[in-house]
C-alpha cells in the first residue's frame, strides 16, 4: 500500500459553534481561525481555502489567537479520569498583548489559571482560579497596554490578575462586587485598560475601573479595581417617570468594544446591539429602585439571528474602510453571519449540522443535490455550489436515516421518536407521517424503486413493509429475526429482495415478495452498514471488527474478507453503480476509496475532525460525500482515472431543452417527469394480498434463479412474472457467464461438493 495517495476535496462545510469566542479573525483581515471538531481550520477568506491543525484527541473546546496572530491556541475537552495538563476541560485561553506568555483557564474539575511560557514550550506558573467561597471561573481575556496582566471572571467572582515577570508568580486582586451576585460569561476590556464590561447570564453588563496608571511601566503593587456599576439596556422612556432597564435574554454571551466607545452586544437568544452610553442630563428621574441595574445604554442597531451569539470580530483591511466593515458573528447553532457594519444586514455565510450526521441520500439518477440527516433537521445541499438549499426541522427529535423515493417526489425520514415522515423536496412541506412505525426509534430505512414498498428497521430489532399509497400507508409484514437495533437496510437491485445489518452480528437477507426469510449471515462483529453489488450477486458489510466482508447473496458465504482500519469501526459503505470502486469511512475520521475487483484501496481522503458517519458516491461517480460526528460534510473528487467519459449521443430537441436547465429546473424534474417504462430488474408489480397459488408461483420463481446475477435471469424473472397461465419455462437455456468484475473465492472440498452452489 505504498502508492496511496490522497483523495482531493472538493469542498468542506463546517464550523463548531458551542466553543465560546471559538471564531476568530487574523491581524491581517484574510485569514479566520475557528474549530471543526477535533481540529483547527484556518480559512482563507476570499478562496475559501482551508488548512487543519490537527494533534488533539478529542472536540476541541476553545481556540486563542495572539494579538500579532503569530501564534494559535487551543484547548480540548478531555475524559474524565485522563492524564493531562488541564483536567477533563479547558474553559479559555487568551496571549498576552506581547505574546510572550499564553494564559488557560481550567473548568470546574481543574478550576487552576496556568501560565505558559510561548517561547519555551512549557508551563511556567499555576494558581487557583478562583476562592473557595466562590464559584467557578468560566472567562479570561488580557489588558490590551500591560503585557503581565489579564481578567477572569466566573460565578460571583471577577478578579484581576499580574504576572510577576521575576519570579513569574501570579498576583490576584479581586473586584469588589459587594452585595452584587452575577454570573460572568464575557469580558472586554477597552484599549487603554481603563475600564472593562463583563456581561452576566442575567443579560446586564457588569462596568468596572481597573485603576492602573496610566504608564504600562508603572508598579500596579498598590493598585486595586472597583465595580462602577451593573448597567443595563434602556427600555422605553416615558416623560417623568423611571425608565425601565432590559435584559437580554438567555444572557450576553460576546461583548466587543468599537474604537468610538460603542458596544457590540451578542445575546443568548440571537439578539446582536449596537449600543451607546447614555448621558443624563439634570437629575436622574426618581422612583422605586426595584432592579440592581440601571438603564444605562440605548441601543443604535439591532438585528436578531438564530442561536446563541458565541462569538462576535471585526474584520478590517485596506479594502474594508468606514462602511465597509464586517462584523463576523459566530452562533450556537454552527453558522457564521457575515453583518456589514454600516447596515447592519446579516448574511449566512457558513452554516453546518450542529451535531453528527447520520445519513446522506442522493437523488435517484440526479448528482447535483443531496441530503443530509442530523439532529433536529434534515438539509438539502447543492453540490456544486456547497450552499443549503432547503432546512426541514423537527424539534427535539433526531433523524437517523434519510432517502430520496425513486420518482424524486419525496424525501422520506425515519426518527427517533419512532416515525417516519415523508417531505416535498422543495418546500419541504409534509407529505404524510407514519406513526409509531417502531416502539423504540426508527434506525434504519430504504424504499422499492417503485415507491410502493417501504423497509424500516427500528431499534428493538424488527424490520417492518410497509405499502405506501397517497392516501394511506398499511403495514405489510413484521419480521422478527434481529435481536438487536437495526442499524442499515439496503433493497437489492431489482427490487424483490432486501438485507438489513444488525448490531448482534446477523446480516438477513428478506424476500419481499413471500415476505419471508432467506438468507442469514453471522460474523462476531456489531454491523454497521451493508451494501449491495449492482448485480446483486454479492453483498458487502462493514462493523466494528474493522473489517470488509465480501458475502455470496445465494449461499449465504464468505467470499473475501478485507481490512478497512487499524483503528476503529468501519461505519459508512457505498459502491458505485458500476460496482468497480467502493468508499468506507470509520472512527479513523479517514475515507478511503477501494478498487471492488482487487480488494485493494488506491486513496485515502484525511481532513475529517470526528468518527466518519457515513460515505456516499453520487450517481455519476465524479464525487464522494462523506460526513461525520463533529457535524462537518467533506466532498471529494474521484481520481479522474476512474471517471468513465461517455460518448454524447447526438443531441435532439429535448436533450437541448434539458440542458439549459438551470438548478431550480432540476430540482423541479423528478415531479413534473413520470418514467414510461420499467427498466429489465425492476420489481414486478406483486398484490397486498396474494392467494395462495400466486404466492406459491412467487416464491418458486424467486428460488428458481438464485440471485439475478445476469441479463437472462433478470428477463426470464420478469417475462415470468407477468404470464397469468402456468406454462413452465424454457429448458436447456445455458445461462450467460457471470460479471467480471466479481471476486473469484477460493475454492475447497467443501464449497466444490456443496450442490447449493455448482451449477
């Protein structure tokens, strides 16, 4: 394997929100630092391209840039009970205004502020964060003049600290808050480290003096900061009378101070201000002080966007003067809104899944969307241009499995909460919802090409068939084998069969025209994911033995057996239609991409920051799709020596007609289009309920071929399918030699004298 060679990306879409002040923007306004997972990505604004910094084992949970933006730091969530630096978690992490010391603030199972030495690489002084009568420290950020000083605040506490540069000791001064009791989730400091704000999870702002001399040489030996005030948004005025302060709801979460004295305010309910000091002019109107804030700020600007403000930059250049700065505001909700300062109008820039994605479909024949499912959403995505397309949200509730129908009229979705809904793939307007299709969560689905026959499988084992019409959907069949989740179910190409992959180690092959059992396979693994070959001759599995197993669809057999990882489970699979190349994804976070015949993989895509979910080709195999825990989508293309190029046929009208089509007009197609005609594997149509002699005709024909491994089984099944009269069919027909692109198993006494499989 040492010829393999990397897997280019055509695009990555993702961005980790929950990491507070996590997006940050370089000195030189081209560069944004954010993380993605277990990584940092630094992206170039303009191109959109992408650098990882990758040595962290575990979600990355706050990411620091110095002032000079020559260094990038970043802490990570770590387990409990785990050896390192800062225990379980690093809550924050600022650099000094030289850039000579990096500060990182521990959470509660560390609760220590550890001074690190950039320069040496090693830790150089450690102190507790906060007093014992206190709660915990949750922020920090350093002076902007006084390279040895920074601030910290938590629960009850706000402290200012100094760096003694000799003996490199940590002094800590406390900010008197008196009776005041706030929770500090913010702090900002104004440029000449006079004063500071610290915004509170009550939605006021905490406004303190640090009282250091002006001269940054100056001893702060004798200096202490005090509270000037908790201060608050301006509600409405009203002649005479008190006016009443407003507090942001769900907290304030970012605070940035402008050049002008201005205050940016990023709130926990997606409400970002403008807001400026308010200068009283007589007396203050007297009243009743019912609140301990004072309404002290009017608000110039406002916008609102969706999810919690985590981090809020400004981004400046030569080329962004005066109106034409972007204030870059990263949410909870993993998207970035790119806000010009002047108008004060977002625009969504990034925005990804906020959680792992469990599945992608395609579009049946159509590569220019796909579909992802993730917690709370299914998203409809355009290839080409990497942009969502289309958000259908249930609350609350996770999708875990996600397909196009044959016809393109319907998205069809299976949760969590045991239901199965269908959406329009445009408006995503809901179609019809199965309800309690399983008492424990809905796994696993797939759907006929015809969109007659639906397979669910749920979580306590059960793989349920559905009929689906538009005006009712009526089950057909519970079968009652696996006993445990259902974790993939895959319908066979031509349509009369299906497998479903269980976690106790049992892969079963279905008829779905006797409804029946046919196939059973066993492997000490927990299968994830499970794959037809396009000819349906063999089937391919993948679990957390780290292996790929080649399995024969008639006998039930092992024929080849590959390993996939050194690492962790195999848990996404996808092969071409052609059947020559397949993908696989695993807990390794790596793609890699196998030539089906020689069982052997020629490239390896590395980018992902989480345990790889899922890989899917698109139809025209140009590209992969993959997805993966951290929330994060990575397209690859395929080396272009396996890109078949197709002789054009000559146009005619309606092909040059379709070829103007823009993406709305493609997306509309599969719904305006209707197929005239079955292709040679389609299903045949088979009734509700069959009688006893058309069931008896079905299940002997399903057994006559044993899987349609060529053209001449699939027409004979088919011209079969459709006599009424009990004519026996054609003997002394040789059948056509099987695909050559089919492993060769070895062969033994065992599968020699075996009659099930010697033809």
């Amino acid at each position: 394997m040492g010829d393999v060679k990397n897997l280019e990306s055509y695009a990555i879409i993702g961005f980790d929100g929950s990491a507070i002040r996590g997006l940050k923007v370089h000195p030189d306004s081209e560069h944004i630092v954010y993380p993605m997972g277990n990584k940092v990505c630094i992206q170039e604004w303009k191109t959109k391209k992408m650098f990882f910094l990758s040595g962290h084992t575990n979600s990355v949970s706050t990411v620091a840039l110095s002032p000079k933006g020559t260094f990038v730091g970043s802490g990570q969530i770590n387990h409990i009970g785990f050896k390192a630096s800062a225990k379980v978690r690093v809550e924050a992490l600022t650099f000094s205004s030289d850039e000579r010391y990096m500060i990182s603030l521990g959470g509660r199972d560390d609760g220590c502020v550890v001074l690190w030495d950039c320069f040496a690489g090693s830790a150089t002084g450690t102190a507790a964060a906060s007093k014992l009568t206190t709660g915990d420290a949750m922020t920090l950020t350093a002076l902007n003049l006084r390279v040895n000083s920074f601030v910290t605040g938590g629960d009850s506490n706000l402290r200012v600290w100094n760096i003694r540069a000799e003996s490199k000791n940590l002094d800590v001064v406390d900010v008197s808050l008196g009776k005041l009791r706030r929770s500090v989730r913010c702090i900002a400091v104004s440029r000449d480290d006079t004063y500071g704000y610290a915004g509170t999870t009550t939605g006021d702002m905490i406004k303190f003096s640090i009282n250091y001399p002006s001269d940054p040489t100056a001893s702060v030996a004798m200096c202490k900061p005090a509270l000037i005030g908790c201060l608050a948004k301006c509600g409405p005025w009203k002649k005479g009378k008190r006016p009443e302060s407003l507090c942001y709801s769900q907290g304030i979460e970012s605070i940035l101070i402008m050049d002008d004295g201005c205050l940016i305010v990023g709130g926990g309910d997606g409400t970002i201000d403008v807001l400026d000091e308010i200068n009283w002019k007589g007396s203050f109107p007297k009243g009743k002080i019912l609140d301990p804030n004072k309404p002290h700020f009017k608000a110039l600007k406002s916008t609102k966007l969706e999810g919690s403000i985590t981090s809020l930059e400004l981004m400046e250049s030569p080329t962004m003067q005066g109106n034409r700065r972007l204030l870059l505001a990263g949410t909870r909700s993993s998207e970035i809104y790119a806000i010009n300062v002047a108008t004060f109008n977002p625009t969504l820039v990034v925005t990804c899944h906020r959680c792992a994605i469990n599945d992608i479909a395609f579009p049946r024949g159509m590569s220019g969307v796909f579909a992802t499912a993730g917690a709370g959403d299914v998203r409809v995505w355009c290839l080409e241009t990497c942009q969502e397309l289309l958000r259908i949200v249930v609350p609350n509730f996770t999708c875990s499995a996600v397909l196009f129908s044959g016809d393109g009229k319907s998205i069809v979705s299976a949760w969590n909460d045991g239901n199965i809904r269908a959406f329009t793939p445009l408006t995503g307007r809901l179609i019809y919802c199965i309800f309690n299709t399983h008492n424990k969560g809905t796994s696993a689905l797939d759907m006929t090409t015809d969109g007659r026959t639906l397979i669910s499988g749920g979580c306590e084992g059960q793989v349920r068939v559905w009929d689906i019409k538009p005006e009712r959907q009526t089950l057909k069949k519970v079968l009652k084998e696996h006993k445990s989740p259902v974790s993939a179910i895959q319908v066979s190409p031509n349509n009369t069969e299906a497998v479903s992959a269980g976690t106790d180690g049992s892969c079963i092959i279905w008829d779905l025209i006797s409804l029946s059992r046919r196939q059973v396979m066993y492997a000490n693994t927990l299968f994830m994911c499970v794959c037809f070959e396009p000819q349906g001759c063999q089937l391919l599995t993948g679990g957390s033995d780290r292996r790929v197993a080649y399995w024969e669809t008639g006998s039930g057999n092992l024929a080849r057996e590959l390993e996939a990882s050194k690492v962790g489970a195999v848990n996404g699979l996808h092969i071409t239609q052609n059947g020559e190349l397949f993908a696989t994804g695993g807990n390794d976070q790596m793609v890699k991409l196998w030539k089906y015949q020689e069982g052997i993989y020629t490239h390896m895509g590395l980018g992902h920051a989480g345990a790889v979910t899922c890989t899917r080709f698109s139809p025209d195999a140009r590209y992969i799709v993959s997805a993966c825990a951290a929330g994060s989508i990575i397209v690859w293309r395929v080396p272009e020596q396996y890109i078949h190029k197709e002789t054009t046929p000559p146009k005619s009208k309606q092909t040059s007609a379709n070829s103007q089509k823009t993406l709305q007009d493609e997306l509309r197609l599969p719904l305006a289009e209707k197929a005239t005609h079955k292709a040679a594997g389609d299903r045949p149509y088979v009734p509700a309920a069959p009688n006893k002699t058309e069931k008896i005709e079905a299940m002997d024909t399903t057994r006559g071929s044993v899987h349609s491994c060529c053209p001449c089984d699939d027409t004979a099944r088919t011209d079969n399918s459709k006599k009424t009269d009990k004519t026996k069919p054609p003997t002394g027909i040789k059948c056509c030699r099987p695909p050559d692109n089919l492993p060769t198993r070895t062969t033994s006494k065992e599968y020699v004298s075996g009659s099930g499989d010697r033809k």
